[in-house]
C-alpha cells in the first residue's frame, strides 16, 4: 500500500534567475522550504516573495467534470505508450488543458509524484474525481509494470461510460426540452394573449362556450397566482434535487420508478448491462480478483435495483457458485448476457466475452435512444399542435358562433 503523501498547495512565487530578470508564477508543494529549494534547482538565484494562493470561488471559473477527467486518461495513455516519461507527460497534458482547475489538479498529482508518491496515490488525494475503480487499475499497473497498458484501458473505459452517460442524458433532455418550450409558450399566451380576447368577450353580453371559458378561467388564475405557482414549482425542484441527494431510501424510490417506466425503462436496463459487462471486463483483464471486481461492478450500475442484483451475485461467487450460474438466479439479467458469460467461464476468456457483450449492448443503447428519438418527435408535434391549437380554437370559439348567429 503506497505511503499517503502530504497535502499540496498552490504559492505564488516572485524571483530574480541568474540573469538579474524578475520570475513571476505558481508553483505546488508541500511546505515553503521546499519550494523554495525546488525554485533554486530551476534557476532562481533569490526568491523575493513566496505566498500561499487562496482558492478562487468564482461562479464563473468552469469546474472538473467527468469528460475532464476521460480527457485527462486518453491524454495520460497516449502519452505513456509514447514512451514519453510520466512526470514530462504531467507536464505535457497540464499545459495543453483549457480548464484551468483541472489544469491545477494534474500539476498537483505531477508535484504528489515528484516528492516520492505513487500515480495511484496522487490520483486518491482527489476522491471526488477518481473512483476506487480508476486508482485500483492505476496501481495495478504500476505494480505489475504496465502503467501504460492499464491508463489504456482506464481511458477506454472511462471513454466508454462517457459515451454511455451522453446517450441516456440525451434520451432524457429532448422531451423535457420541447415540454419545457411547450409550457413557456402556453404561458404566454395565457398571460398575453387571451386578456385581449377576454376584453373583448366582456362585451358580448353572451354565454360563452365552455372550452373558452375554462380557458379565461386558467388565465385568470396565472396572472393573480402566476408567481406563487412559480415559486413552488422552483421550490419542488430543490427540495426534489436535495432529496435524491441526502436521502438514500428517496433516491432508490426513484430509481426504483424508472426502471419501470414504459419509455426510458429500457434505456436504464441497456446501459446498466453495457456498464456492468464493460466494468467486469476491464477490471478482470488487468488482473483484479472477481469478487473485487464485482464490487466495483455494483458501484457503477447506477440503479440500486441493478446494485443489490449484483451484490447478491457477489456474495455467491465469493461462496464458490459460478458467475454464470449466480447471474442467471438473480432473474434481472439477460439471457444472452448470462450465455456469453458462461462461455467465457469455461473457454478462460471471460474478460473478451465481456467486452463483446458491452459493446452489444451500448449499440443497442445507441439504438433505443435513436428509436425513441424518431419516435418523440412526432408525439411532440401533435402535443404542441393540440395545446397551442386548442388555446387558438378556444379563442375564437365565440366569434365562430357569432358568425353563424348573422
């Protein structure tokens, strides 16, 4: 188990090099006697000013998301099987990222492994980013010698799980889109458009249709209570977030609910087969035990209900039942997935059947989302058609009737 470094920081520093000139920047570690004596080897004959940087909490400095991080493991691969050393290939990505924080972050780790640590260390001092899968695999590499192998593998999978997390988000925010265009527009028309019709209507001296006046009703209704209905709609939508975040038994409800949703139900079921085949597969080819590595299966399942099946399967295997065998028990999953894994068994390949098996499935993700794509667009239309049609028609409801009347 690689030794815990000390934790970094950020200083501003200020010199003169041997050339008389002024050196300004910003360097990392651990303690200032040590920067400074870091600054000495660099060139600097004198450090005039050495301060430790606060942090930034700027609302408008771009934080680390998970595509950083799959762009930092492709760069960091591409780099190794170059045979470019690893603290220049720290050097290398660092310069040529964009996001200033993340940026920072590898030049933390680069400074973590300079100092005597491990790459797997320097990546486990930033828990929020890196995973116990992703450091797992690091320092199997480093432990076997083939770092470059494993970040390879690591960036393909974390390539792959982006992928994936594009598709399934991309399933979800085009209806929540169009419905929240839908309801914008129908908004406006109730707070703009049918006062004038109700101005008008006022002067009939008449009955109106129902249909017109449900309508004015609705209207009404939005301009006296418009805001409080606003308010509580923002109101539900934080206490919703702040629940799926703080409540577990909230947040396995829900999930719970989505699988089971007619639509998106088998989008969720596709993907976390293709991230459960595509986490076994990796893990198992760079060496990490079965068991192991259905642990780190069942944290990247995504759904609680796909979480515990493969738990319970963990707890067979480690009894001494077949992977196979278990995952057909558990009745969630597929018939071909739990085939193509019984045949790696026997055949020794079990980590090749699992990577095919990921890729089939990630196709039929690709399919589904392209499926419910094609198939939304229409509903969507007649929706919009109905609502914004309906509110028109309910309008002119009574000047139709007036018509006929002359």
């Amino acid at each position: 188990m690689a030794t815990k470094a000390p934790k970094l920081s950020i200083f501003n520093y200020e010199g003169l090099d041997r050339n008389g000139r002024v050196q300004k920047g910003e360097i990392t570690g651990n303690s200032p006697a040590l920067i400074k004596a870091d600054l000495r080897r660099k060139g600097l004959v004198k450090v005039k000013k050495l301060k430790k940087k606060r942090a930034e909490m700027s609302m408008f400095q771009p934080g680390i998301k998970s595509q950083d991080i799959a762009v930092f493991s492709r760069q960091m691969a591409t780099m190794m099987k170059a045979g470019v050393p690893l603290m220049r290939s720290f050097e290398i990505v660092a310069e040529g990222l964009e996001n200033k924080k993340m940026a920072e972050m590898v030049v933390q780790m680069k400074n973590n492994v300079a100092s005597g640590g491990s790459f797997a260390g320097a990546l486990r001092e930033h828990p929020k980013y890196f995973d116990d899968l992703f450091c797992s695999l690091v320092e199997s590499g480093e432990q076997a010698g083939a770092l470059e192998t494993m970040l390879d593998r690591v960036a393909l999978y974390r390539e792959k799980a982006e992928s994936l997390k594009k598709k399934v988000k991309s399933a979800m925010k085009y209806p929540i889109t169009i419905l929240v265009i839908a309801a914008i527009v129908t908004v406006i028309l109730l707070l703009k458009v049918v006062p004038v019709f109700a101005d008008m209507f006022s002067s009939f001296g008449a009955d109106l249709p129902v249909p017109t006046q449900i309508v004015l009703n609705i209207s009404e209704w939005v301009q006296s209570n418009g805001l409080i209905g606003l308010g509580a709609l923002v109101a539900f939508i934080i206490l919703f977030q702040q629940a799926m975040q703080r409540s577990k038994a909230f947040k396995h409800l829900i999930q719970r609910i989505m699988v089971k949703l007619p639509v998106f139900g088998p989008i969720l079921y596709q993907s976390a087969m293709a991230r459960y085949a595509r986490t076994l597969s990796t893990t198992f080819a760079a060496g990490v035990p079965l068991v192991n590595a259905l642990d780190s299966a069942a944290g990247a399942s995504g759904n609680i209900v796909y979480e515990t099946a493969i738990s319970n399967v963990r707890r067979d295997v480690e009894t001494g039942t077949e992977l196979a065998v278990s995952m057909k028990s558990q009745g969630v999953f597929p018939p071909m997935l739990v085939q193509m894994v019984s045949i790696g068994e026997q055949s020794g390949s079990l980590d090749d059947m699992l990577a095919k098996a990921a890729s089939i499935y990630e196709e039929e993700v690709d399919s589904l989302v392209d499926g419910l794509t094609s198939m939304m667009e229409p509903l969507i239309m007649a929706f919009l058609g109905i609502v914004v049609g309906g509110l028109v028609v309910a309008m002119y409801l009574p000047i139709f009737q007036m018509g006929s009347v002359i």
